[in-house]
C-alpha cells in the first residue's frame, strides 16, 4: 500500500508551484511601486501601494498608525506546513497549569512594558485630542508569548519567510527550510470583511501596527483574535494556497530578511521576554488577572479547587514582588530623548484628510 500511495502524494508534491511561482500566480505586485487601486479610486479615494504608516483612529477613539499598504486586499499568514486546527498560541496548549504558566509570564511581561520609559510616554500622548493606541498584547505575542491573537501580515514576503524559514532550536536562530515531504501553505483573507463588521463572526481583526516596541513595525502586523477552539482556516474567507519548498527560493528569502533579524531586531525587549519565557514566579496580582483571562478565554469558571490544583501542577511560586525589571539596562527617561525617538519613528506618518459634519 505505501509503494503505492507514497509515489502519488511525491508527484502531487511536485505538481505544486515554488514558493515563487506561487506569488505570480497569486498576481502579488511588489509594494512602492506606486501603483493606484482602480477600485478604491473609482469611490473617489486616491489609494497606492506605497508602504508607510498610517493614521487612524480605532473603535476606541485612539490614534493608531498601520503599517504596510493603507488599505491592503488580502493579509496574508505563512507557515512551513499545515498544522490542524489553525489556532492561537494560547489554543495550542492542552493542560490547564501549561496555560496558567503561559498567561503568567504573558502578564508579567506586560506589567514590565508597562513600565519601560519609552512605552509609558508613547501612552501618555495624544494627537489631536485623542490618546495614542498602544496594543499591549500585540506586543507581547511579537516577542514570543502565548496570547490569544493569530499573526497575519499585509505584506506578502513577510509571510513567505514564515512559510519558508523555520526556528531551529539547536541554532537558536532561523534556517531556511531546504527539504519536506509537507508542502508550505499561504493563508490569505480579505480584512475588510471582519474590520467593517458586515457580518458576525467568531473572530475579530485588528491592525497591530506600529508600536514603542519595534517588532511589530517591521513585520507589518496585524492579527486575528480568535476564541477557544476556533480555526482559523475555518473562518469565512480564509483561502489556502499550497507550494513546494524549494532551497534555492528559501534561501533567498532567508537572506534577504538577514536570517530574520530584520524581523526580529534585538532590543532590550527581547532580552527581557527570554528571561520572562522561563519565569517561575508570580505575583498574586498577577495570578488573579491570568485566571481572570484564561476563564475569558476558555468561556468557563474555574472552581477554587480546580485553580488551586492547576496552580500546584504549574510550579508556580508566590512572591510579593514582580522580578521583571529594567534595572539592568540604562534606558533613556528624559522627555526630549523620548520625543525625538516618537518624532523620529513616526516621520513617516501619512494622514487622509477627512470631514465629520457637526452633531
């Protein structure tokens, strides 16, 4: 049966395109070319593909900058094969003390980028009158934590690196992917149909954007919030798009993101969330708030019983004070540095004129 059968999925492997054969078939245009969308253009909107960070205020009256193309078609997710179900991080664990243990350390290093100098002015600033949008979660899902979020992308090779480049742990860095008997998948679906709201479904997307932190920015985020036990390739629109690892174009893609360090610059930031992926304490704070996320997440409460036995198989330790701090680092506090940082990062800016009749 296998001399069989092994032959054919072979040939069907073969018979798939290349990772870049995949993209002209798909017609994804390279961004900056400045070309005009005929569709947006017909409604009296001047939209181009030029890749910036734009203005706009959310359904929470914030101010948030996009990054990538202003209106993208698609958003796209990259993996180096299909995994079944498509779920979060967070759904990807199966004991209850594994998610306690991950919603913590998820919660403590929020707490601690809370309080880096930068990050705190960034939330303290409003434009126009209205306050800055500073996605914490977003955050912390970009630098290697458990959360709720799907990470998708606006820009295509950003998701062809994740489909082609693989985190090796014995590396300790990314490797291109040379051989898999696997193909690599290409997730694609039409944002507007869940940012409009012009149906209900059982996902919510969000722009991630820029952020004080840098990760996000250049991996041209945004991302699905997904409940338990939703797939993600299950939701209305989701396409899949299959293709043959090939070394020769994942090669190329690895170079060209300098193995993923234009992805994954390194800051203080990093530094700290490997310290946080392998903290054994919590405060009790902390503590409150992860069962407070996870009983939102998992749609249920749990009885004290079940907590005070999921939190003795987590080998979580009690401790009055947070251990996650900046000391160590001789991060900059002066509000002129930190102005020309936030004058500096968002020079790019790019703002629609618009007009709101009075009430």
């Amino acid at each position: 049966m296998l001399k069989t059968l092994l032959p054919r999925r072979l040939l069907g492997l073969l018979n798939l395109p290349t990772i870049d054969q995949l993209k002209r078939m798909l017609k994804v245009a390279d961004p900056d070319s400045g070309y005009v969308h005929p569709g947006y253009q017909a409604m009296g909107l001047y939209v181009d593909d030029m890749e910036a960070q734009h203005a706009i205020v959310n359904r929470q009256g914030e101010v948030q900058f996009n990054t990538g193309v202003e209106f993208p078609d698609l958003v796209y997710r990259g993996q180096v094969e299909e995994f079944t179900p498509c779920v979060p991080g967070l759904g990807r664990l199966r004991r209850l003390e594994d998610k306690l243990v991950a919603v913590c350390r998820n919660v403590a290093f929020e707490d601690v980028i809370r309080a880096h100098p930068y990050v705190k002015y960034c939330a303290s600033q409003y434009f126009n009158g209205r306050p800055l949008h500073i996605n914490f979660q977003g955050v912390a899902q970009h630098y290697g934590f458990h959360t709720d979020m799907l990470d998708v992308t606006s820009n295509f090779d950003v998701a062809t690196f994740f489909a082609c480049c693989e985190w090796n742990d014995d590396a300790g860095c990314y490797l291109p992917v040379v051989a898999r008997e696997a193909p690599g998948i290409i997730y694609s679906v039409e944002p507007a149909f869940y940012s409009m709201g012009l149906v209900e479904l059982a996902a919510e997307f969000s722009f991630v954007g820029w952020q004080p932190l840098p990760r996000p920015a250049q991996q041209r985020a945004s991302a699905f919030i997904l409940p338990a036990n939703q797939c993600f390739a299950s939701l209305p629109g989701v396409s899949k798009h299959y293709f043959r690892h090939d070394e020769q174009s994942a090669e190329a893609i690895w170079r060209a993101f300098d193995g993923g360090d234009v992805l994954f610059p390194e800051d203080e930031a990093a530094e700290l969330s490997r310290l946080a992926q392998d903290l054994g304490v919590v405060t009790t704070s902390q503590l409150a708030r992860a069962w407070q996320i996870l009983e939102t997440w998992e749609g249920i409460g749990f009885k004290k019983k079940r907590r005070k036995g999921a939190f003795k198989a987590s080998g979580l330790k009690i401790v009055e004070t947070a251990q996650l701090n900046w000391t160590r680092f001789n991060l900059p506090s002066k509000p002129e540095k930190l102005q020309d940082r936030l004058n500096s990062e968002l020079d790019n800016v790019r703002f629609r004129m618009a007009y709101t009749p009075p009430a």
